[in-house]
C-alpha cells in the first residue's frame, strides 16, 4: 500500500485529495480543495459507534463490512470520475481503517492512490505546529471606518501582484454584528485555520503581507497570537473616505445583493436588536426602529456609522503601535491607487518583484 505523508503531500502540485469521512466530520474541518466522498453516512457511523462501546471491536467491524459491502462499485465509480494526472490522496480522520479499506478496493479495481498517514488528524496538527514560523515580520495593516471598502482594497492590491491575507474570507464573516449577510454561518477554527495556512503558503518568500485591521476574533475564528503581535507592530495605512461614499459602499455590499431574498429582513432585524442593546440614547434607539420598520436601510447604515460604528473604531486602533500613513480616497479604486504609489515608495514591492530579488 502506498503512504505518504502530510508533508509531502503539501509539496504536491494539484493533488486530487479524497475525503472519505463523513458529511458532520467534513464540514467540521478539511483540507483546502478535497472532495468529500464519505464510506459512512453520519447515521451509519453514529451505529458503529454505539456498537462498538456496547459490543466491542469485533461486533463494529461486522456491521461496517455490511454498511460498506452494497456501496463499493458506487464508491468506486465515484472516486474513478475525480483522477487527473494530480497523485490520487485519500484520508480519512487517523488515516485508519476506512481509508486502508478504500485505498484497498482502488488497488483491486487497478487504481492506485496514497494513503493519507495520520489522516485529517495529522494534517490538522502540521498546520498548527508551521502557522506561527510562516507568518512574515512585516506587516502593512490596513485601517478605516466601516463602509471605506478595506476588503475590496486588498482584494484589489491582491490582483496587483501584491502579498495579502484576507482574514475575513478566510472566515467567512465580515467582523461585525451584520458580518455574515450572504456568507452563510461563517467559518469554524478549523476552516479558518486551514485557510489561514494556504494563504500563508502563497506567500511564501516575501518578508512582509498586508492585511485589515481586525480584532482578534472574527466571527467564530481566533487569529493566533504570532498574527496579532506583528500587526500590532505593522506599519498602519489609514483611508479617509467621505461619509455618503462610505454608505453606498456598504449599501451595494449588505443591501442591494440580498435585499429580495427571504432571510434577509430578519437577519438585518436581529442585527439591529444588538446593537439596540448597547445603544443608550433614546433618539438614536427610535430612529433605528423606525428605519428597520419601513426597510429605509441606506438611513439606517447612516446612522449606525455617525453613531455605533465610528465612535468605537477610535478606541481600537489604540491597539496599534506602529506608524499610522493617512490616505484619502474617494472610492476603493483611489485608494488601492493611493496605496499602491505609498508603498512603491516605502519599498515594499508587489510578490513577482520581491520573488525575482531572492
């Protein structure tokens, strides 16, 4: 049976990477780019389970083979329709006998693939133990009250060729009360972990990234304490947008895209129930109430900017010890134009040209 192991197959170019474990265990943590292909359902792996804490080892292997036996064509089939010329990989949690079992059906039907040793387990446990040694010394942290487009600013320097980690995709959740608006529940530890390291990897090689000023939780994630303590350390770009530009701005990223859909409403309602709890001025509490009543939302973001938002950006950027650069900036465009001339001069160079100097 061919092994290998989880580094080496991170120096793998296009793997084609077979998660067989099931739906619950794959959508509580898995590696960038697999295809879940599970042996077991969640119900029939919660049977093994139970019998083997009543009846033993024996009596959970027995019903397995019988659970197994009627899907290994399918199963097969299935895996067979994913190979290209990338190394085929399947893993299952410890790298036991469920990917064993599979990797030993492929090898009957003529197809041959690696066996993940230590399985997601092993995986999970590389990338925390490299995570701190990637991250670079350097850092240019991006800052601005809500609605200035931070986000699409690094997606933009992104597309320049320049080094960036964006933690709130890697999170799935755009770090506020309304963060989640179209992105479903938001990513766990371990996904935002697992992305946390590819991007890492792609930016293997430069001495410095750019990154959005962020707490250290966003959404259900945690950033690790290596990230903090260099951004805090960072050199700080601060864009400065007109206060009308800032609402439309977030008008066509919250509202314009979801408005129609059916969830939307109340999620924005139980948005604004939280931050009705910390808002003390009675005027400010009925004027949100009544913008949520009759879906005024671009007066609703007006207000929560001038009056929830802002005041509390100032306090965290308290946080921050490096030296703070101020950029105005119309719209995004400008200000990832703005950056881009402010870093070139500051000699922090896009990645193709900090690759071609090593």
């Amino acid at each position: 049976m061919k092994e290998i192991h989880v580094e080496e197959l991170l120096t793998l170019k296009e793997p084609v990477i077979i998660d067989i474990r099931s739906q619950i265990e794959f959508a509580d943590g898995a590696i960038p780019g697999a295809i879940n292909i599970p042996l077991f359902t969640d119900e029939e792996r919660q049977i093994i389970g139970t019998i083997y804490k009543h009846e033993g080892q024996a009596a959970a292997k027995w019903q397995a083979m019988e659970f197994v036996s009627p899907k290994i064509p399918a199963l097969l089939k299935k895996i067979k329709s994913y190979q290209t010329d990338g190394e085929l990989i399947i893993h299952c949690w410890r790298g036991g006998m469920r990917s064993k079992a599979v990797v030993t059906f492929l090898e009957f039907a003529g197809i041959y693939a690696w066996r993940l040793v230590g399985g997601y387990k092993a995986y999970r446990h590389h990338i925390l133990e490299q995570i701190p040694s990637m991250i670079p010394d350097k850092t240019v942290v991006i800052h601005g009250m809500t609605g200035v487009g931070k986000t699409e600013v690094l997606k933009i320097l992104k597309k320049k060729g320049y080094p960036v980690l964006d933690l709130e995709e890697m999170a799935g959740h755009r770090g506020s009360i309304f963060g989640t608006i179209g992105l479903g529940e938001g990513h766990n530890q371990k996904t935002f972990d697992s992305l946390l390291f590819k991007g890492l990897t792609e930016i293997k090689g430069v001495d410095y990234f750019l990154v959005e000023a962020e707490s250290k939780r966003i959404g259900k994630a945690v950033q690790p304490e290596k990230l903090m303590d260099v951004k805090f350390k960072g050199l700080n770009i601060y864009i400065h947008s007109p206060l009308e530009q800032r609402v439309k701005q977030l008008v066509s990223e919250y509202v314009l895209p979801y408005e129609q859909e059916p969830w939307y409403d109340e999620k924005i309602s139980l948005g604004i129930e939280k931050v009705l709890r910390r808002v003390k001025d009675t005027d400010i509490r009925n004027r949100l109430i009544e913008t949520l009543h009759e879906k005024n939302y671009h007066d609703m973001i007006s207000i929560l900017l001038n009056h929830y938002y802002d005041p509390r950006y100032n306090h965290a950027r308290q946080d921050y010890i490096g030296e703070f650069i101020d950029i105005f900036a119309e719209d995004p465009i400008d200000a990832a134009d703005k950056i881009t001339a402010k870093l070139k001069e500051l000699s922090f160079p896009p990645m193709l040209e900090t690759n071609n100097q090593i």
